[in-house]
C-alpha cells in the first residue's frame, strides 16, 4: 500500500482462509485447466520478501495443497521498481504467472492492458468476499468488471520519539499550527535534529493535507477529468506541506528529494522527531535501530481544525494473469490466501489491516501503542481517482511529486506549481 502508493506501501499481504474448499471447481476455463500442467502454480508476490511473509505463504500453500497435493506453488518476489517492466515483458510474450499481487492504485491500469482476468462471477460467488472493505472492491474494478480481490489495507499516520516529546514537554498535536509549533519545540531541545522527516517526493502522505484542506485530487465531470489542483484549497496544502522545509525549516532542505524510506531512515537513526508512515514499515526501522520501539508512539496526520485528516486506504490486490491456464487453480489458491482466517493471520504478523468490515472494526487496535493512530485513521479513507491513467500520473510522470519538491528547491511558487500540475494531470487523465 499500493502499495506506492502505499509506494506505497512495502511487501505485501494477506487475507482468507478455506473459503477454496467451498469453491471446488469454481472457476474460468475448467477445460482449460484439465488440459494444463497443474503441477505448477506460479505466483507473483511484490516486494523483497521476509521470513514472516515466507513463512506466512508456506503455510498458505499447506492449506491450499489439501484440496490440490500434486501441485507445487512457487512464489517469486519481484521488487516493487521492478513490476511495470515485468509485467509488460510477459504482457509482450513473455512468461506470466497464475496469480499475482499489485499495488491497489495499479489495478485499474493493468485490466485496462488487458493484463488480468475478470473474475466476476467468481468474486460475486465467493461467499468471503461479500465483506470485504467496498471502498477497496469497488477500486479493483474497471468499466464494472471484477479485477483484483483486496489481500490487505494500510494507512499512514505519524511516528514520534515520546522520549523527546516529553523532554520538550510537548504532547502529539492535533491541527497544523500545532504540528509546527511542536516540531519546533523538539527541534530546540534537541540540537542537531529536526522536527520532520518530510518525505517531500512522496505523494501518499501529502494527499492527507489535501483533503483535510478540502481539496481534491482530480473529479470527473461528465467525460472530462478536471484536477484539483489549481484551486485555493488545494494551494493551502501545498503551501503548509512545503513551509515546512522553506519557511518553518523543521525539515531540511534535502526533504525535497526523499522518498518515505527517506524519511523513516532519517527517524529510525535519531536524526528526527517526527516520521509519516505505515504500519508495516515499524520493522524496516527496527532493523536501523532495534531500540526504537521502546521510545516511540504514532498518532494520526492532524487537519488544520483539530480533527485527524483522511487518509489515502493503501494496499494490494491480488489479482489472476489473463492468459493463466490454470485459471480455476488460481482461483482456487487466491481463496485460500484470502480468507478471514489467513487476512487476520498474515495483517497481524505484519502491522497492516484486514480488507473485512468485521474485522477492522472493534476495539482491537484500541489499546495498542502503535497501532491504535493507524485504527483512528482507517475509519477515514479516501482512494485515487477511479481510472487506468491514474498509474501515468502516479507512478510514471510522478506528477504530485514534482509539483511539491519543485516548491520546495524555490523552482516554482505555490501557484506555478500548482497551475502546471494540474495542466499536467488533466493532459493525462483526458488522453484518448
């Protein structure tokens, strides 16, 4: 979460139980699969892999191989960098899987390509599924066809050192005044260090001010896509965001530059007060610093009127490669990976969220240190917008990026900027 968007977010997850012994040969082309070698099941998990997800996926192809025993899964780990270009080269003629993980913003521009499979009628007879987060099924889908099942969700919220907090007496800020106002009083106290690590590159974070500012990202208004950029509330955001480098100087200059693995680098090692990330992301900064979790505490991105803001619902689909032979098989497994059992299994040993209503309501995350900002934030989500060009935007001009580090290194105003981003933007989305 998307995964960069949760970019977005780091390796992903997970999600179901034996909801595939129910489904026997519910599936596309049984034909197809009584004809193809089922020996093999091929899946594509994005990300660098870990022991806990390694051992997390072993455990789901125990499961799976009670229905399927003659068929080994084997699960290659492709680097989130690396994915466009592999799946444009099996898109090209090259070897695809059966079933793959994307990020959830990435879903959309792939079955647009005609990358992935519609598994419709097997989504809406897949019992399981009927509670799945709608937010997130909804965004899986293009023109009304199923494209991808939500294997896991995640939010952003903000690390702190509660040591250095309490050295400068301050408590975790609720507005934007306040967010400068303590990152400033830590900053003093701690010579050397700086309030924020701002990943100023990154777009995720920064689409929490943009809508706590009442802004928005980009609407369509009958055929046309028309951004939000170039409007006052949208000129609000950018302007809070890049102050913090180039007026309150709570972030340094560098910020411009760095992505969220910037930033949460910059927290890990002692060099920051104040971190945007995820959940998931607290053991990459325990491997930088295996002492940070005795000191640190996370509370949610702060609005400018004391109310947390939205946040973006990161995360990855997972999805059944279109020109698969074992497309019934696929199905078979992304069941068992997906269930209720499996999602709360994996979500928990992970720090992200179930993608079911049931499970990421009640209390709990309520009393968890970490956790209990990510929980406040998850009843507060809003996604991208809802189209295949959106990867273009996103990922491959890095449109919002730009936009806010050219602001930061004095490049373009707040207004320039803006402007131009939202001239881009519409130039992209509005393409035949």
């Amino acid at each position: 979460m998307g995964v960069n968007r949760w970019k977005r977010l780091a390796p992903v997850t997970a999600i179901v139980a034996s909801a595939a012994m129910v489904l026997a040969g519910c599936g596309g082309s049984g034909d197809d699969d009584k004809a193809a070698d089922n020996s093999k099941l091929t899946v594509w998990i994005m990300g660098e892999g870990g022991d806990a997800q390694t051992k997390f996926l072993d455990g789901v192809e125990a499961e799976f191989k009670k229905k399927h025993p003659e068929t080994d899964v084997v699960v290659q780990y492709i680097p989130w960098l690396e994915a466009p270009k592999k799946f444009q080269a099996a898109l090209a003629g090259g070897e695809g899987p059966d079933v793959t993980e994307l990020g959830n913003t990435e879903t959309q521009g792939w079955a647009a390509q005609e990358a992935l499979a519609d598994v419709t009628d097997k989504f809406n007879g897949w019992s399981e599924g009927k509670d799945i987060l709608p937010d997130l099924v909804k965004n899986a889908q293009l023109d009304g066809k199923q494209y991808g099942v939500p294997w896991y969700a995640g939010v952003r919220a903000i690390y702190y050192r509660t040591d250095w907090f309490a050295e400068a007496g301050v408590q975790p800020p609720t507005s934007w005044d306040e967010l400068v106002a303590t990152a400033k009083a830590v900053q003093a106290k701690k010579p050397g260090t700086y309030g924020i690590a701002l990943p100023g590159n990154s777009e995720l974070p920064f689409y929490s001010f943009l809508w706590a500012a009442g802004g928005e990202i980009a609407t369509k208004q009958g055929d046309t896509w028309k951004s939000g950029y170039n409007t006052p509330e949208a000129q609000k955001a950018v302007k809070f965001w890049t102050d913090l480098v180039t007026v309150h100087k709570v972030a340094p200059p560098a910020a411009a530059g760095w992505n969220e693995v910037d930033a949460r680098t910059q927290f890990a090692t002692g060099k920051a007060a104040m971190a945007f990330a995820g959940s998931w992301q607290g053991g990459a900064m325990k491997k930088d610093n295996p002492e940070i979790e005795k000191v640190w505490g996370t509370f949610p991105i702060p609005g400018p009127d004391g109310k947390p803001a939205p946040a973006f619902a990161g995360g990855s689909d997972i999805a059944l490669w279109k020109d698969s032979k074992r497309q019934a098989l696929a199905w078979d497994y992304l069941t068992v990976l997906l269930s209720k059992q499996k999602d709360q299994e994996f979500a928990s040993s992970l720090n992200f969220f179930p993608v079911y209503q049931d499970l990421v309501g009640g209390g709990n995350y309520a009393n968890d240190k970490v956790m209990a900002a990510f929980a406040t934030t998850m009843q507060n989500t809003k996604l991208t917008p809802l189209t295949p060009k959106w990867v273009e935007v996103s990922r491959t001009k890095t449109v919002t990026q730009a936009m806010n580090s050219s602001v930061i290194k004095g490049q373009k105003t707040v207004e320039k900027a803006t402007a131009d981003a939202a001239t881009e933007m519409e130039g992209i989305l509005n393409s035949k």
